[in-house]
C-alpha cells in the first residue's frame, strides 16, 4: 500500500476545503436566486454538480412584497 506523505495529506486537505467552500458558494448563491447556469459559469463547475446542491434550497418568499 501506498504510503501518504505529509505534503500529500496537506494537499488532500486544502482541496477538501476548496470543495466545501464552492459548496458554500453554490449555496448561497441559490438562496438569493441566482440562475443555475450563471451560477454554474461564475463557478466553473459542471452543472450536475450545482443542481445536486441547489435542488434542497427553497428561497425563503419575499417579506413584505
């Protein structure tokens, strides 16, 4: 078995972090209603991935409208 050296684990774990941030992103940005393809292109990921995440938003009804 392959041994993982400190900097590999260090790497694993930065582009986990990356991966929950662009998570937070994806999040965010469905909330306040931004269109999945322009969220898609501002991310530069592939929409199945932004649809995954953004199909569990509902936006919350606008007050007072």
């Amino acid at each position: 078995m392959k041994e993982v050296t400190g900097a590999e684990a260090i790497s694993k774990q930065l582009d986990r972090m990356i991966q929950i941030l662009e998570d937070i992103f994806i999040l965010q940005a469905s909330v306040a209603r931004m269109n999945r393809k322009k969220l898609r292109a501002v991310i530069g990921k592939d929409m199945k991935r932004v649809n995954r995440i953004s199909k569990h938003i509902k936006p919350a009804a606008d007050v007072g409208a």
